[in-house]
C-alpha cells in the first residue's frame, strides 16, 4: 500500500505533522504540559484554581513576595479556552497558544536549537512580566491606575509567544514580513482600555515583548545567527540545515540557504 504523502500543499503539511516530533520535541513537549495544565484548571473545583492561578500570578505583590515561582509558574498555563470558539478569547489563545508556541516557537527550536529558542521565549516572558510591572508601578503612583492592580491575575505564555512571533518575522518571506509585524503590534490592542495616559497593563506587556522581540532583530550577532541557519553553524562542521517543511536539506542546499533568501528561513509549520 502507497504511504507517501500526497503531492502540493496538502503533501507538506502532512510531511510537517508528521515531522514535528522530530524537528521540535522540547515544543511540542510544552505544548503537551500547558495542554496538561488548562486541563487540571478545568478539573479542579473553582477555589482551588483560583488559588493556584492566584499564586503564578505575576502582579506586582507575587513580584515581590515570590518572584521565581511566580515567574516560572506562570508560563506553565495559558489564558484562554480551546472550546468557546466563537469567542475573543479563543482568537487570542489561537495567536498565542496556535502560532506564538506552536508554529514560531517550533520554527524557532528547529532553526537555532532547544536553547536559543527557549532563551528567546522565556527572556521574552520574564522581561515584558518585568517592564510591564514597573509600568503598573508608575501607573499606581501617579494614580492611572487602580489599586486592585497589585493582586491583579495576570499569567500565561501570550507575552512569551508575543516575542517569538515578532522574532519570526524572518520566518516569512520579504513580502510579508510588513504586514505580519504590522499584525504583531496590532492584535493586542483590540481590546485597550486606556487608564489616564497608559493602555492596560495587559497590552502594555504585549506591546512591550513585540518591542523586545523586533529590537532582538536589530541585533547584529542575532541577524547573523539567524543567517546561519542552525544551532551549531560554524565555518566547519556545520550541517545541513534541517527545513522546517521539508526536513532535511542537502548540505550545499543548506550552505546557500540564508544568504540567498536574505535569512528568511521557511515559513513556520504546525
């Protein structure tokens, strides 16, 4: 019986499904624990939820009383819901949770390796959680904001993703690459509240780790990783570069790859 994938689109993402495991374990073994984690929250009674949620909160009294539980806890959960598809809050989880982890977080591991991506993902989720807190800090003290802001719940992987679908901004070809950065520092303001001269905090760390993943772009050594094309490029000894579509390259496809396409890289698959 004939097993191979059927030919054009539908070929290759069915090749990138079935590749996925291989090309992004650490991804997909997070998608796995967050998946994990929503179904627990579901499970448990309402209290106990609230009170876990409550701890992993990153407001600014957890910031203060435990900041690493609150920090790490955090980006074990996402905030949103995979079953009221018909509303925002499934459009956000399907930005954040579909292409932020899923699909860029996945492109970014298999390009640059488990660390880099991870380094990019979380230094993108501590430094927003901690911008955006000292943002709130100036907005309680100038009285924009209001004081139920300290205990606020805030938690989840959107400002993580929020800087890993900026950085792959290079994923997309050159022709796209504006309007997705565009939609990058868009989406989240859909629903901006503004307090006196701020947004809420909310957009305010969403913008601020689109900001962190666009300046990461602007960094020379990134860009010329980024060109390299894989985890361990080097002069010698670098491998073929492994195609997030279509697996593995030849390794004189590989060598050419990111000079010819400006770094572009292949477009992100699920």
């Amino acid at each position: 019986m004939n097993s191979s994938p059927p030919p054009g689109p539908l070929g290759r993402a069915f090749r990138a499904v079935r590749g996925y495991p291989r090309r992004a374990p650490l991804t997909l073994a997070y998608v796995c624990l967050l998946l994990a984690g929503h179904a627990w929250i579901g499970w448990v009674s309402a209290d106990r939820a609230d009170a876990v949620l409550g701890y992993l909160s990153t407001n600014l009294d957890n910031l203060r009383d435990h900041p690493l539980p609150a920090l790490v806890g955090s980006a074990l959960f996402f905030d949103g819901t995979l079953t009221d598809v018909a509303s925002t809050d499934f459009v956000g989880t399907l930005i954040t949770l579909g292409l932020g982890v899923c699909c860029f977080l996945a492109w970014a591991e298999s390009r640059w390796g488990k660390r880099r991506a991870v380094a990019v993902f979380l230094g993108g989720h501590v430094a927003a959680t901690l911008l955006t807190a000292g943002v709130a800090t100036v907005g309680l003290r100038y009285g924009w904001y209001p004081a139920e802001v300290r205990q606020s719940l805030d938690y989840g992987v959107s400002y993580g993703a929020q800087t890993v679908l900026a950085v792959g901004t290079l994923a997309l070809p050159r022709r796209g690459r504006l309007p997705w950065a565009a939609f990058v520092l868009a989406w989240p303001v859909g629903g901006l509240e503004w307090n006196g001269p701020l947004p809420d905090f909310t957009t305010v760390g969403h913008l601020l780790a689109a900001v962190l993943g666009f300046g990461l772009l602007a960094v020379p050594a990134f860009r010329r990783r980024v060109r390299a094309g894989g985890p361990s490029s080097g002069a010698a000894g670098a491998g073929p570069r492994r195609d997030p579509v279509a697996g593995p390259a030849s390794p004189s496809a590989g060598a050419g790859a990111g000079a010819g396409a400006g770094g572009a890289g292949a477009p992100p698959s699920v």
